[in-house]
C-alpha cells in the first residue's frame, strides 16, 4: 500500500472521523507515517494548548492575507478571521485604544514610524479572539496542513514503476526493482534480492519484450543496489529488469543465464 498522503495525515492529526481502515492500518505499521503523523500531533497539541495573551498584539490584516495567500486557501476564508472576531465583540468590549481614539473602517497596515507604543497591557477586549474556539480551530486546521505539506517534500517520490523479480532455472532468489524520478528527471532503478547465488558476478540489464535489445545498467556486488537509468531510454520498450550471472571471462555480453527476471508495470 502506498504512503496515506498529507491531507489524510493532517486530517487524522486533528481527530477527524475517516473511514480509512487501510491508512490506519499502513500508519500502524509504517514507521516513517507515524513519526510524520506524531509530528502533526505536536503541532496541533501545541495550537489547542491556551497561550499567555497578556502581551501580546492583534496583527494587522496583512498577515491573515499573507497566510491565505502562502496556504492557497479559498476565497470562503479570504476575511480576516481575527477581524470578524472582534467585530462580534462590538465596540463596547474594546472601546477606544490607550493611544487614541478608536479606528473606523479596515486598518492600515502600520510601518516602523508609525506604529504606535503598545499598551503595558492590553484592554482584556483586544485579546478576546484568542479564546476564541473558532480561531483557534481554523489556525490549528491552517497549521497542520502547512506543516503536513512541508513533510511532504521530504518524503521520497511515488516509484514510476516497480517488478517482481522471480527466480529462473537452477536459482531460487527473489527480489523487487522500483524505478524513481528526481526533481531535476533523472531516473533510478533500485533493485533488491533476498540472497546472491552468482557463481561469477551480478549484472543488471534492462531488456526489450522480445528478449533481442538490452541495457547494461552495471554490475551488483551485494544483494542490492542502485543504476542510473540513461537518459532519454524509453523504460517501455525495455520494461524487463534482468539480474545475470556473469562470469568472469572478459566478455561484455549477456551470458544467456539469468538469476532473476521481471517486467515493470509501466
């Protein structure tokens, strides 16, 4: 099964109801999921813990439009949820500032000289919005899914493509091969089996479905390793991963006795 991707992860960090039996499952037994869905837990136990609001500032709407352009999100949530927060507080709970006169209408946003002194403490209605459970649900929604995407980039690539290495004639080893793709395209194939049995050496090819054309990727001194895929070869009209045992007479071509062989679902 394929790793649950980030959106699930985020959803299940934050104890929404999924019938997803399969990605639970895959994250009971996949230590990579489950150290990204432990991370996301921290990050939304860290969100929904109360905070100390006592000196802190109300941003201006500059920063909200600066998140819900960095997240993408859609335009339902383009209003600056702390701005429709305060609003349902009405100017009877913040009333005038300690610096001047309450502001009508959108605020500014403020530069360096012109930002006034903040207040030893602020009014207890300028940090209503904090306690806000509705706030505090759309920033912890916000904050995982960011967090979900930046774990994304460092979790490897989907394969293009993978076999089933089966054994052939007097051999018995068995094995995988799963061909990846870099960002800048470059491709590799990983090949894997259980044990070595070559009497000589281990060469990995890639040949075509009629057994006439093939590639030599290179030679396999262990159980397993990793080929760079030559640029521009067309993995379809070589979709057979080939492990041959080599001997050692000098001789550059195929010795005609496979260990293992199977074909990339392409």
């Amino acid at each position: 099964m394929q790793h649950p991707d980030p959106e699930t992860l985020s959803l299940l960090a934050l104890n929404e109801p999924l019938d997803d039996e399969q990605a639970m499952e895959h994250l009971r037994s996949c230590p990579e999921c489950a150290a990204e869905y432990a991370a996301l837990r921290r990050a939304v136990s860290a969100v929904r813990t109360t905070p100390d609001t006592s000196d802190l500032e109300r941003p201006g709407p500059n920063v909200w439009a600066e998140i819900h352009r960095e997240l993408g999100l859609s335009g339902a949530v383009a209003q600056d949820p702390l701005e429709s927060a305060a609003a349902e507080t009405g100017p009877s709970e913040t009333g005038p500032s300690e610096t001047g006169p309450a502001k009508t209408g959108p605020a500014e946003p403020r530069t360096a000289e012109t930002r006034p002194a903040a207040p030893s403490r602020p009014r207890s209605g300028n940090v209503t919005w904090l306690r806000r459970p509705g706030v505090w649900l759309a920033a912890a929604a916000a904050l995982v899914v960011a967090a979900g995407i930046a774990l994304s980039v460092g979790r490897p690539a989907p394969p293009l493509a993978q076999a089933e290495l089966a054994p052939l004639a007097q051999y018995s080893a068995t094995g995988s091969a799963k061909v990846t793709e870099s960002q800048d395209g470059s491709r590799t194939i990983e090949v894997e089996l259980n044990k070595t049995e070559a009497k000589g050496y281990q060469e990995v090819w890639l040949i075509a479905p009629d057994l006439s054309r093939l590639v030599s990727l290179g030679i396999m001194n262990s159980s397993s390793g990793r080929f760079e895929v030559p640029a521009g070869l067309d993995l379809s009209a070589y979709p057979i991963v080939d492990v041959s045992d080599e001997p050692l007479d000098g001789n550059p071509a195929h010795s005609s006795v496979s260990i293992v062989r199977g074909t990339l679902n392409l």
